[in-house]
C-alpha cells in the first residue's frame, strides 16, 4: 500500500523526535566526559578518538546517504559536542561566576579592592629611575589620594639596548617611596627566581602583557600568596586571559586583580585599541576585579581621561595611568606618561565620574 505524502512527513517528524532525543542523550553523556576530562586535566579535543568514530560510522553506513555526506553530519555533531564539554569546563573554573557567585574582594593593608568598594587609582612612573624621582612622585599622588604607587624595577623592552630598569635597588626604593607616602607598592615580576626578593618589597605584584602566558611564572606567583595584577596580553583573548588568571587560582591564591590595557589590531593611531568589551564580558564571566590600564590602552595623553571614564563607566574596578615628574627626561615611554599637572587635570576631569561610580556600586 503506497504511503501518503502526510504520511510520510509525519514518519519523518517522528524520526526527527527521535533524533533529537538521541542527541540529547549523547549531550548529556559528552558533558560528564568533559567533567572527567577537566578533573584530570586532559585536552578536550581528542582528534585520534574522533577519527576513529569517523571510521567505524563510514564501515557500518547502510545508506542512502554516501559516506562523505555520514563524514559531514557526524563532524558537526562532534563539533556541538566539543561545544558543550568546553563551555561545561569554563563553569567550573575557579575564575567563573558559576563556582563563585560573589564578588571577590580584596583586603591589602587598609585598602579594599573590588565589590562595593569605591574604585582605586594606581599611578606612577613607567621605570624606577632614582630615589629623587620616586620620592617626589609619590609624595605628589599621596597628596593627590593615589592608594597604589607604581614603578618598575625590572623593565621588559623590545630593544635589549633599552633602560631595563633598576632591579634591587629600585625595588627598595619603590617600597621607600610607597611608605613614605602611605601607599602600596606594585612593580612588574619577570622571572620566577625574582619572587623571594620581589616578596621583600612589593605588596603586590605586576605580571605584565608579555608574561601573561608564561605559565611557570603564573604558577609561581600563584604559589606566593602575593596580590597579583594580571595584565592581559597584547593579543590574548579574553579565554586566554582569563584561562592565566586560573593558573594563579589553581595554585592557591585567589588575590588576583585583571587588568586591561589594550590589544594590538591594525589601528596605527594608538599604541593598541582599548577593548572595553573584556572588561564588561571578564566582570560578567568572573569574579575578579577588573581594572583597565589607559596609558599602555592610548599611548596619548591626550586619549587618557576619556578612556578612564569610559572604563568606569563599563564598570571597572580601578584605573591604572603613568605619571612621572619630568616624561621629556624619562628613560621610557616618555611620550604617554602625565606629568603633575597634567595629573591633576586628568584627576580633575574624573573625579566626578570616580563618584558616580561609587554611587552605583554602593546602591
């Protein structure tokens, strides 16, 4: 007896249901596979396991379909799957919103980052250069309420030839000037046998965009017990940064500050393109506080002050600009640095913006 076309079509719905509930099934044995393999710390992209899969399908396939056509619907299957075991991985990393719902907020000295908190300023030079400097420096942003002195004793530069900083000796005069003005100290670490020394000084340490996928160096901070300020790279994405930010979790220390500070794209206009879209999607995906890094973001002062506050309007945790007290003289980046007064002009400008976003957090 010949089937009907409504016959037929509703053979092929009832097939679709069944289909459908197959692959849910599948799904559901895929995601349990991913948990295995996150726990143990397997890759979830298996490509042996998935050509094998691929071979047997192609020996059982009975028709009408040919076996490029089995290849292709089976390929995208195991793509959805693949999906579903790393999005069910990112739940259960400990930077994700979904271990920890919460905010993290940290308690360094009397100072409190993230949450409700009122958001931070960290400022100073790019390079430690003298004692004078350092000093002046941060006798003027402790006038200015900067809780966070900055200052680099050991400097990552392009050129071998370039000013790489002080090491040591810069580290005990950053924490010298820090004191002095009621400030803490925070100052880039560049390689795992730094810690003990940079564990003298530093409260809280600066993993820069060029180490932030130096993994013994992550797990070693993380292995500190320091604050680390964890500065995305020049062309991370957002799951590799935050994928480092787990390093540091992973070894024990949760005291992890994100920091933006602009990725590298084809614009030539700036030094890199601020990517405020990371700091809305890292404040959603985690818990960590976020702050954004707009000297290294515009590499132009003139750029700074609305680049912060469109940060703190995206929601971030804390601005992060350079400031030196002479930028003609300085022994690097001397062109995207303020000096005093432009720092108190920028201030000036953001400060109402710096209230508004205390307002809404506190609300």
């Amino acid at each position: 007896m010949t089937q009907s076309l409504e016959q037929l079509r509703g053979e092929v719905d009832a097939l679709n249901r069944q289909i459908l509930e197959l692959l849910s099934r599948r799904g559901e044995v895929v995601a349990r596979i991913g948990q295995l393999k996150s726990e143990e710390g397997q890759r979830h992209y298996d490509p042996s396991r998935e050509d094998q899969q691929l071979r047997e399908l192609v020996a059982l396939n009975p028709g009408p379909f040919s076996d490029a056509t089995v290849k292709a619907i089976f390929k995208e299957i195991f793509k959805a799957s693949l999906n579903l075991e790393e999005v069910n991985d990112k739940q259960v990393l400990l930077v994700s919103r979904s271990k920890q719902p919460e905010d993290t907020v940290l308690d360094i000295g009397k100072l409190r980052i993230g949450g409700k908190a009122p958001p931070l300023m960290i400022a100073g030079p790019c390079s430690i250069e003298s004692e004078e400097q350092m000093m002046v420096t941060a006798a003027f942003l402790a006038e200015q309420g900067v809780s966070i002195l900055r200052g680099g004793a050991f400097k990552p530069r392009t050129s071998p030839y370039g000013f790489q900083g002080l090491g040591p000796e810069g580290l005990r005069i950053g924490k010298q000037a820090a004191r002095a003005g009621g400030q803490l100290f925070v100052t880039e670490i560049m390689d795992t046998r730094d810690i003990e020394i940079m564990s003298e000084y530093a409260d809280i340490l600066q993993v820069g965009a060029r180490n932030m996928q130096n993994f013994a160096l992550l797990r070693e901070v993380g292995r500190s017990r320091l604050p680390v300020l964890l500065k995305r790279g020049l062309a991370a994405t957002v799951e590799e940064w935050l994928y480092a930010a787990e390093y540091i979790l992973s070894e024990g220390n949760a005291s992890v500050i994100l920091c933006e500070r602009g990725i590298r794209t084809f614009e030539k206009w700036t030094r890199n393109t601020l990517d405020l879209s990371a700091v809305v999607l890292a404040k959603q995906e985690t818990h960590l506080p976020v702050i954004v890094d707009v000297t290294h973001a515009a590499g132009r002062r003139d750029l700074l002050l609305p680049l912060a506050r469109a940060a703190l309007a995206a929601g971030a945790d804390g601005i992060h600009v350079e400031v030196h007290p002479n930028p003609a003289t300085a022994l690097s980046d001397n062109e995207q640095q303020l000096d005093f007064a432009g720092y108190r002009e920028f201030a000036a400008g953001l400060q109402p913006f710096l209230e508004a976003a205390t307002r809404y957090r506190q609300s």
